[in-house]
C-alpha cells in the first residue's frame, strides 16, 4: 500500500503523525512511505532521518495526497479537502461530532475515515487518544499557572501559593484521563484540587489514588456553583466517545467566578464543555467574557511537539500497520477496535454519536461493506 504522511497546516500544528522509526515498521512490511518535505522537522525528525527509513520526501501536499491511505494528525483542512478521493483512507483525529461542515465535506468526497479517537481496545479504553489526553491535562495545568499571572492579564496568584497565603483553588471537571493528569499535575504544583466526575466508581479510584490530598465530588449543578465561587482555575476534562461534549458550565455561572480566573476547555475538541467556548488557536489563544479568561485551543498537545508526535506514532503504528497490511475491508471486518475507529465509510456514517449528534442517519457498517 502506498501511505503518505503530510506536514500538517493547521495553525501552529508542528506535530508529525509517524516517526522514522515508525515509517521504517511500514517499509519493513513492504509498503511504499511517502513524506512531505519538512513534515517532521520542528520536532527534529529531519528529512534524511526518513530517507534512511525507506521513505520517498515528496515536495507538496497534492503528492501525499496521491496515495492509498493518508496518516496525519489533525483533521483535514480546507486546503487538503479537495485533495481527497474516493476510497482512500484517511486515518486522522477527526472530532467529527463538534463539525458538522466538515463532516458533510467529507461525506461528500466518499473516503474511508477511520478517527483515533475512537478506536478501542480489549479493555474499552482509546488507546490512540490517552497519550494526547495525558499530554493534555500536563500542559492544562501549566498553561493555566501561566494566564494567571498578571503579566499574562490574571488575577496574579501562584498555584501552591506561599507561606502564611492561601493556594490557588483547581475545579477540574471529569475524572478521565485528562482529568487525572490535570489534577495530578496540579497537586504537584501545591495547588488545593477539586474534581468532579458522575462516575462514583472513578472518584473512587482517583481518591484512593491521590487522597487524601484530592477532593473528590460527585457532579451536581449545585455543587459545582459553589467551587467556581472560589475557583482560580477550572479544567474542563469532560469526554463522552465520539460524541459533542456536554456543556456543563453555563454563561450564567460564569458571574459567579471572580474575575481573571482562568478557564481551560480541553473538550473543545468535541465542542467544548463551557457554552461560552469558541476554538481559537496557539497564536491566539485567549479570550474574556464576564473578565473569566478562557483558553480553548483545540490541539493543546501540538504545544509540546516533539514529545507529543513520538508518544502518538508509538500508538498508532501498530494499527496502520495492520490497515496497510490487510486492507481496509479485512482490517475493519476482523478487527472491532479498528471498526470501532471507523466514522465514516464512502459517503456513509458509520459512527452512531456522530450521526445522532450532527443528525445524519446512521449506517452499520457490516450493513454495507
């Protein structure tokens, strides 16, 4: 199979989907690689590093684009929508369920999409999406110490605090895999973390894990009212798969957070989980309403590339090396995890909270292929 690997041109996107290491696994199998010139340079995976590899550097977008599966990182952007063609294999983060456009333009084009984000594992998790979530909730955290200083426009105040001074007050709500590196990252730095989550069996878990320093909450819209009276910092974690994200926090409740707080939405990705969220970017990061700060990048890992693109191939490359080996009709019908994955299937929705959240009729895939 012929597999090619784009720079990304999403706004200050520097990660690259597959390593040289990776790319050398697909050769070593018998595929033909192709990478775009400079498609992992910014993480210091350079050209030649892929030549030894066994790939071909092509020069533009439309040459990557000329072959059976495209691996990249982020969804699609404009300018490589009309690159696409009819049964090629996209095998990307989609984050179909928060964009209804290009869910349609990509319906349109009749391609193959399988979305990391929902592909599984024998143990229900997602394994494409945990180590970026992880990285997620790292940077979250970091990020929001950041906005809160002054000269960022916060409210001035130090996570752990001082002696003799309060320490900062961290709301994350969800419990998941975002969740507990935010909180877990937010302990380290001293901060008094609370998290919320409808999971009693989780707060179990992250209790038993991080008490009794953690204070664990089951989410109530009350209870939650009364934390954002003294929150710093509010993570928002929550993920449903493949689904848009809940809101949880609402426009009204922004008036009870004192002003230059500072809220991160991580679940923007998947529409966001504060209904004041917008996407913005790394360039422009941060915007205010009601004097809350908030920072709703939707690639938050592409902040930290280098470490971000090696902990991403490590998980995909085992599955485009079975998609490539098997095709795409044998790899999805043997393997759930990867029809799992599947969300779209030449022109058809084959995700069931992707079609019910962006109302298009649901299609089973074993109906079809």
């Amino acid at each position: 199979m012929k597999i090619g690997i784009p720079k990304e041109i999403k706004d200050n996107e520097f990660r690259v989907s597959l390593t040289p290491n990776a790319v050398a696994t697909l050769v070593a199998n018998k595929h033909e690689v192709v990478v775009q010139k400079d498609a992992g340079k910014e993480n210091g995976f350079f050209d030649e590093m892929y030549k030894k590899s066994g790939a071909q550097i092509v020069n533009s977008l439309e040459e990557v684009y000329q072959s059976e599966m495209v691996i990249k990182v982020k969804e699609p952007q404009k300018k490589e929508i009309p690159l696409l063609k009819e049964k090629q294999i996209l095998f990307c983060y989609l984050h179909l369920a928060a964009d209804r456009e290009l869910t349609q333009e990509l319906i349109k084009k009749k391609i193959i999409g399988i979305a990391f984000e929902t592909v599984t594992d024998d143990n229900n998790n997602l394994p494409l999406l945990i180590p970026m979530s992880m990285a997620a909730g790292k940077i979250a955290i970091s990020k929001g110490a950041s906005l809160l200083q002054k000269s960022n426009a916060g409210k001035g105040v130090i996570l752990g605090g001082l002696p003799g001074v309060r320490k900062a007050h961290v709301v994350v709500i969800g419990g998941g895999i975002v969740g507990e590196y935010a909180l877990k990252e937010a302990l380290a730095m001293g901060a008094d973390v609370e998290v919320f989550d409808i999971n009693v069996n989780r707060l179990k878990e992250l209790d038993t894990l991080y008490g009794p320093y953690l204070k664990t909450i089951y989410f109530s819209e009350e209870s939650l009212k009364e934390s954002l009276k003294k929150a710093d910092l509010i993570i928002g974690a929550v993920l449903i798969k493949g689904a848009k994200a809940p809101r949880i926090i609402t426009r009204d409740m922004l008036k009870l957070i004192e002003r230059k707080s500072v809220i991160i939405d991580v679940s923007i990705d998947q529409g966001g989980c504060v209904e004041t969220s917008k996407p913005t970017t790394h360039a422009n990061p941060t915007y205010e309403i009601e004097g809350v700060i908030h920072y709703c990048v939707a690639n938050i890992p592409g902040d930290c590339p280098k470490t971000t693109s090696s902990a991403l191939s490590n998980a995909i490359s085992p599955y485009s090396v079975k998609i490539a080996n098997l095709g795409y009709k044998k790899s999805i019908l043997e393997d759930k995890h990867l029809r799992n994955g599947l969300n779209l299937f030449l022109g058809n929705v084959t995700n069931k909270e992707v079609a019910r959240d962006l109302k298009f009729e649901y299609k089973d895939i074993e109906s079809i292929i």
